[in-house]
C-alpha cells in the first residue's frame, strides 16, 4: 500500500472536530448555547401559533389562474349581464318513499326550501314545483332538488352562512324522506378531520425510531424536532392566507412533508452524532463532526426540496402557489430546527443518548465497520454482477411504470368525496335522479347586439339539443334590454369525465362558431366544469417546462455539490424512473381501481392535474436524501484512500441501515395519509410513499450500486471547464478538517480494494 494512501486513510479519522465548517460552527455554537436555543423556539412556536389563532384562516380553494381563460371570461361576463344570478349556487336533494309530487311529499319539500329561502346571504331558492323550473324532479319521481342562490360567491359567502342553510334544510329529513345538499359552498364547509393521518405517521415513526436506535431519548430527539417546525408551519400558514391564495388542503400537505423530511433529517444527524460518540468524541466535537457532514447532507437536501417546489411557480396558478409555498415553509423550518434545535436538545442529553434502552444492546462487532455485516455483503453482491442487478432493478421500475402511459388528467368532482360526506350523498342521488352531468352544468353565455339575436340564440339551443352528449339544455333566460341570454346545458357524463372535456371543445370550436357565423353574436361556454377543465388545460400545456426545470436543477445541484458529472446524471435518470413506477402505481389504484373501493372512497376518476407536478418536485428532492447520503459517504471513503469499488461498498455498508431506517419512517408518514379524507392526499401519500419505497430499495441499494460499479473511475470526473463555470455549494467538509484540504488518491491507486 502507497504512503499517499496511508496518509490519505489516516487524516480522515480524528476522533476530536473542530468548528471547520459553517454547519460545525453553527452546531457549536447552538450546543454552547442550548438554553438560549431551545428557549427561543419555544417562544417562536407560541407566538406564531397564537398570531395565526387570532387571526384566522382564509383558505381559498379558487382555481383560477393568473391568465384569462374562456370560463373566466364567461363568469365576468355573466355577473355583468345578470348581477342578481352572480352568486354561488347549491342544491338541496330530496329523495323520497311516496313520489315526490304527492301532496305529504310536497308540502315538506315546499315547507324546507321555504325555511331556506328565509336565511340570510340566501338571494333566492327555485323549488322543483315553481313554474320557472325545469328538469328537476326525476323521470321515476323519487328524487327531486331545489337551486339555492346566495348573494355572494367564493370568499365572499361566509361558512357560517353556507352551515345555516345546510342545517335548515336537513332538519327537514325523517324516515323515508332524505335531505342532502350538494355544490360548491357546501363542499367548502366540508373539512377533514385534521390530525388522524398525523398521529399514526408519528406513532409509526416512534416505533422505527425505537427499533433503529434501541433508545427512548435518541428516539425522541427527532419527533420533537419535525413536530415543534411543522407546528410552527400551521401558524405561518394561517398568517399567509391573508396575503396569499392558499388551498384547503395546505395544512395537511405541509404535515405530510414536514414530518416526513423532519424526523429523517434529525434521524441522519443523531446517527452520525452517536458514530461520533463511539469513535470517542467528547459530545461537543460529536456535534460539529455530525453537523459537518449530516448537516450538510440535510441542507442540501432540504434546499433542493424548496428550490424544486420553486418550479410549480412556472405554473402561473395562485393556488398552486399556495400549496408550495406550504410545502416550502415547512421544509424551511425542519430543516432549520435540524442544524439549530437539534445540535441544542444534544447538548442537553450529551452522552446519555443511549439511555432508556429498548430491547437488547448491540455489541461492538455489530456496528457496521464498512467490511462486515449484511449490508457489506449485499454490496458485493451486487457489485459481482452488476449488469444482472441494474438490469432486473431497472426492468421492475420499468414494469411498474407501464400503466403512467394511461395517465389522464382533470380535476375531480364531489363524487370522489368520502361517502361521509352530504356533498358526496347529494351528488350521487343527482347522478341516479337526472344522470352524471346534472352536478356538473355548463353555462353558455351570449352578448347579443339587440333583440334581433334572439333568432340566433334560438338556433343556437336546438343546435346544442342534437349533440349526443347533451342531456337537456334550458331555455334561454335574457337580461333586460335582451343585450345578453343565458343556458345551461347538462352533459351526459360527469364533471371528471373526458368526454365532458371533448363536449366543451367541440362546442367551442365546431358548435358555436358554426352557430353564430356571420352574425354579431358572441359565445362564451364558463361554469364550475368548463373552468376546471380551462385550468386543467393550463397545467398539461405548462408540465413540461416544470418538468425540465426540476431535472436541470437538481442535475446541477449534485454537480455543484459532488463535482462529478456521472452520479448527477445517473442519480437524475433513476429518480426519473422511480418517479414513473410510484405514477404507474397511482394510476393503477386510483384511476384503474386495482385495490377495490376503499382506498378511492368507491369511486375510479383521473388524476388532478397538479398533483403529478407536486410529487415531481417532491420527489426529485426528497430522493436527494438518499442520494446526498449515500453519495456523500462513497466519496468521503473515496477521499480517505480507498478503491472505487470499495468505496461504494462501504458507503453502503455504512448507510444501509439507516437508509432502510429512514426511509421506513418516510412511508409509514406519507401512507398515513392515504387513511385520510381528502383524496388529493391520498394520491400524493401513496405515490410518495411508493417512490420513496422503490427509491429507497430497488434504486438506492441495487441500481445504483450497479451502475457507480459499471463507471468506476469515471464517477469523479469533472472536466476543468465545468470546474470554472459551476460554483461550488456547501463545501465538503469531513470531520475536524475540510475534506478539500485532504490528499487525494493519485491516477493508480483508484483501481482495486484497499487493503
């Protein structure tokens, strides 16, 4: 063995660290400081909660984007022509034994709308007995629904008022005479039931926490840490509803990534602070040694996640802004608390991490060394027959990905809404009452030059009769001067459905123009459907700019950071496949229904369309956990003089068990949530529970391996031109030294096993 090497072997292993860094010297300082530390969080996370508490909340769920679609267009238009018709609509559904119109029936449906009506912000109620309804008492005569209009619409129209009127007409309801609400105000007042998923990705985390570390008090370090940033998160989202759209659903999209990178990031720096104590550190140089090389790791990571999350910017929706920016906050403040809070509770507990055993101790002879123990044998292992294992790794991922060729896109209706719910029971009584479409109308708005269009709009309708799928189309109410009239047309098919999608462009491209050609009619199609489906089409025209803008940020992230060409552009090619398998896997199970009703509240439906684009810049940057990690000991390995062969074998030997540790803690959080209500998080826990999952085992631990075995010498070449124009980011730092400064191994000593 060379003397370079020798040298090279010994400089990378004092047991005493000194501050080299600036994540050693923050953890330095945060240790010396623990009291000040700790007491400042404290008072951070009381104040942010009791600031977001009196303030409030102003979730919006407003798809609208910052561009003007047709729908947009035609809402404006409609509140200008017809301003007592501009608030938002609901429907009161009545399901009866006797048929609707006998009189006992009757009277009880009359009496309920008029309790209604009498409500205020409640502009108007059409019963299904009014001369002026049409279409609303079913062909079998059992079920029959009232319109109620607000006088306000979105934000505007408070909750309280919606509950009024929810609770008034199901006061209404008895045996055999069944009432349920259904539209868009009452799906607002709908929410989850907050803290359920929480509390069992917690429980679950407690119980891989007590099992990696066999200690209650290392197991505890990082619960409090992802628990006191993610309840921080709530309050700073409360506060930023004000100021900006934030979706519903934001809350508990923070605490699914919060609590998920949160508890992996202090897992990762408590491991390597107790390696540290064993090596024999005393525990503040343990704390700079885990802070300067886990630390780093969790800070790049944690920055890839946010400036991922940044791309979803390029969308141009607000609400899609809302629920980044949820994201954002919480992987902010995990990852803050990681290289603050955390370094602080260590200098609390000092040597006595290990206390409160769980289980039995393991012997020295078990801590893997980087030679022995299961881990170093699947390395070589897969490092014998490296083409076999990337291959088979690769042909699962790629199985698995299959059905993301069936992926289709569009916001999903109340019909997917768990079957709890009055908006889901009154959707499915219009869908058997009066067909799918009926929860879903279009409005198909006209600004006419006079009396004169009245010809046109006429035209114009019974054109809109004789499309197939068309269920019933109302006639025309005009505004007064008739400068302006109005239709709805009910589709066959559901909200969701693609071709309600194909009806609307049919009939803004071929049906209308043909209609009004040479006249001076202008048609707009708008509605709750239509707008759904004009952002849909404003996502999927967007999703490839999100897409590239991810993949080159973090292929230029891992350049930065590694100085490598190869591993950015292997470590981006294998996300992008486990990416696709944890896609394939969602449509699988939510749009193809392979794993029955219950996981999809009983109903198949596509995919929201902003939902793919979330879990590519969730999952780009979570996969740089396991990436940084593992990558981040292969080359410290590499630098301390040993062959590439072996230094990805004992990287991997290395990190193995805390990679599986980590990464259970991740699915067990992320599937927590797939128990939960909103089925938008379910999509988004099963599909990043799935990625970690592959990401964690078949790409991390086989693929990988295999293909940093396959490049050899090639993993750390960085052409010097490359050297200039990437700046470097987040040094590497080794502990006590930085690990720039260390000698590295010359041309011939890279080849074989070190001995």
């Amino acid at each position: 063995m060379s003397m370079t090497r020798v040298a090279a072997r010994e400089s990378a292993r004092p047991l005493v660290a000194a501050p080299a860094s600036p994540l050693g010297r923050l953890g330095s300082w945060s240790y010396r400081h623990r009291r000040l530390v700790v007491v400042a969080w404290v008072v951070a996370l009381v104040a942010i909660s009791m600031a977001g508490r009196l303030a409030g909340s102003q979730f919006k769920d407003n798809l609208n984007g910052g561009t003007v679609t047709p729908s947009q267009q035609a809402a404006a238009f409609l509140q200008r022509s017809f301003p007592s018709q501009a608030g938002d609509v609901a429907q009161v559904v009545f399901q009866t034994r006797a048929p609707v119109t006998s009189a006992a029936a009757r009277d009880r449906i009359t009496a309920a709308l008029a309790g209604v009506a009498r409500l205020p912000h409640v502009a108007s109620v059409l019963s299904p007995f009014a001369p002026g309804a049409a279409d609303q008492v079913s062909r079998d005569g059992h079920i029959a629904y009232g319109v109620v209009r607000f006088n306000a619409s979105g934000d505007a129209l408070p909750d309280p008022a919606i509950q009024r009127v929810i609770d008034r007409a199901q006061r209404a309801a008895g045996p055999g005479f069944a009432v349920q609400l259904g539209g868009a105000p009452v799906e607002k007042t709908e929410k989850p039931q907050f803290g359920k998923s929480e509390a069992l990705g917690i429980l679950a985390a407690v119980v891989i926490l007590l099992l990696a570390f066999g200690s209650v008090i290392a197991m505890v370090l990082p619960i409090v840490t992802a628990v006191v940033a993610v309840g921080a998160s709530f309050g700073v989202l409360d506060l930023l509803s004000h100021q900006v759209t934030v979706p519903s659903f934001a809350p508990e999209l923070a605490a699914l990534v919060g609590l998920g990178v949160g508890i992996d990031y202090a897992l990762f720096v408590v491991t390597r602070y107790r390696g540290a104590l064993r090596e024999g550190a005393a525990p503040p140089a343990a704390v700079v040694a885990a802070m300067a090389t886990s630390g780093r790791a969790v800070v790049f990571a944690g920055s890839t996640v946010v400036l991922s999350l940044l791309g979803l910017f390029l969308l141009g929706l607000p609400f899609i802004y809302g629920a980044a920016l949820g994201a954002i906050i919480a992987v902010l403040l995990v990852m803050t608390a990681s290289v603050t809070l955390l370094p602080a509770m260590l200098g609390f507990v000092g040597t006595g991490i290990d206390r409160l055993r769980v289980g039995r101790r393991r012997r020295p002879d078990q801590i893997p060394d980087g030679t022995h123990g299961f881990w170093a044998r699947w390395s070589r292992r897969v490092q014998r027959r490296p083409w076999l294992a990337g291959g088979a790794a690769v042909a699962v991922l790629v199985l698995l990905a299959v059905p993301f060729g069936s992926l289709r896109l569009a916001f999903t209706d109340a019909g997917t809404d768990p079957s709890s719910y009055t908006s889901r029971q009154a959707y499915d009584l219009l869908a058997q009452g009066f067909g799918a479409g009926a929860s879903g109308p279009l409005a198909v708005a006209l600004q006419l030059p006079g009396p004169a269009g009245r010809a046109t709009v006429a035209a114009l309708r019974a054109d809109l009769v004789r499309q197939a799928d068309v269920a019933f189309v109302s006639p025309p109410r005009y505004s007064p001067g008739a400068a302006a009239a109005v239709l709805t047309v009910i589709p066959r098919t559901s909200a969701q459905d693609a071709r309600t999608a194909a009806l609307v462009q049919g009939l803004r491209n071929t049906v209308v123009p043909k209609a009004t050609a040479g006249t001076q009619v202008r048609v707009l199609i708008g509605g709750p459907t239509a707008a759904s489906i004009d952002t849909a089409g404003l996502i999927s025209a967007r999703l490839a700019v999100v897409v590239a803008f991810v993949i080159l940020l973090s292929v230029l992230l891992l350049m930065a950071a590694f100085r490598s060409v190869v591993i950015p552009i292997v470590s981006a090619g294998l996300t992008l496949l486990s990416t696709g398998a944890a896609y394939g896997v969602i449509v699988a199970v939510f749009q193809w229904g392979w794993l029955g009703g219950g996981i999809d509240n009983g109903a198949t439906a596509p995919v929201d369309p902003w939902i793919p684009l979330m879990l590519f810049a969730l999952l780009f940057g979570f996969s740089m956990d396991y990436q940084v990690f593992l990558v981040s000991r292969i080359r410290e390995e590499w630098r301390a003089g040993a062959g590439d062969s072996d230094a990805v074998a004992r990287a991997l030997a290395k990190t193995g068990r805390i990679i599986t540790s980590a990464a259970a803690i991740m699915i067990c959080v992320f599937a927590a949530f797939v128990l939960g209500d909103l089925r938008v998080l379910r999509v988004i826990g099963l599909g990043m529970a799935v990625a970690v999952l592959l990401d964690a085992t078949l790409v991390r631990m086989v693929a990988a391996p295999a293909v940093l075995q396959l490049t050899g010498r090639a993993n750390w070449w960085f052409p010097p031109w490359l050297e200039r124009a990437v700046p470097g980011f987040l040094a590497e730092v080794g502990p006590g030294r930085a690990a720039d400064s260390a000698p590295r191994p010359g041309p011939g000593e890279l080849g074989g096993a070190s001995g």
